[in-house]
C-alpha cells in the first residue's frame, strides 16, 4: 500500500506547520537522535564516575547532548518557530564545535580527555563539525514562504 502524507491544514491562527523532519530532514533527525544519545549517555557516565579527572570535557559533552537534543526536538516538531530555534542552535553547535575545537588543538592540557567536539569530532568522524553546516543548509532551505507586502 502506497505511503500518504497529510499536510496540516491552517487553523486561522497562522501559517500551517511546517515538518522540517521530512525528505532529507528525516537523515538529519536520525543523526542528531543518534549524537543525543551518545553525548549524553558517554558524559553522563562520566560525569557521575569520573568527575574528578576531566570535569570540563565532560560537562562540554553534557552541554553538547543538551543542543543536540534540542535541535532534534525542534526538526520533530516544525514549524517557523521550531525553524528558528533550531537554526540558532545549529549556529551555535557550530561556534561550539570550531571553538572547542581549536581550544582543544592549542591547548590540549586542559581537555585530559576528548569531549565530543574535541579535534573538530575527529572522534565522530568528523560528524559534529559537518551536522550544523548541514543542518543550517536544511533550515534555511526549508523556510516557510513570507507573502509579498
């Protein structure tokens, strides 16, 4: 049986939502789903076994899982508003991944363990310093259409 998508249909109240999860959205929810859980699972068992030895990697992994989790929260969910903040925070993993991850290159005593944007994800493959460019390029892509005043 072939698949049917509904499209939302407006209340009056605004524009319709609009779902930044479909068509290539969809790949960028499952691996921002994927990096929720693996942040927040590796720097929560860190945080709580391993504290002492590395506490600022591990609460930049736990900071890193918290905008990773936003931002899949807010492809899932759509809509302008949901658009704009998760381009913010796109914006802002970015920042997080180029800034950490020079930190960590010129000054590697402070980081005694990696975190998730250490090296630029070098760890990861790399993934976390392509995901936000990617995930920008998606969002302002899939903005909604403002009509002509």
């Amino acid at each position: 049986m072939p698949e049917t998508t509904r499209t939302p249909q407006p209340t009056g109240t605004g524009p319709a939502r609009r779902s930044l999860g479909t068509g290539p959205g969809r790949l960028l929810v499952a691996l921002y789903g994927i990096f929720t859980v693996a942040a927040a699972s590796r720097s929560l068992y860190q945080l709580i076994a391993q504290f002492d030895r590395a506490p600022l990697a591990y609460g930049l992994s736990a900071g890193s899982a918290l905008v990773y989790g936003f931002i899949t929260f807010s492809l899932v969910r759509g809509g302008e508003g949901a658009r704009r903040a998760a381009f913010a925070c796109c914006a802002l993993e970015l920042l997080g991944v180029l800034g950490i991850g020079t930190w960590t290159l010129l000054d590697p005593s402070a980081f005694p363990d990696a975190t998730v944007w250490s090296d630029y994800g070098m760890g990861y493959l790399f993934i976390p310093v392509f995901l936000p460019v990617t995930g920008l390029l998606w969002l302002r892509r899939s903005r909604t259409e403002r009509p002509a005043a």
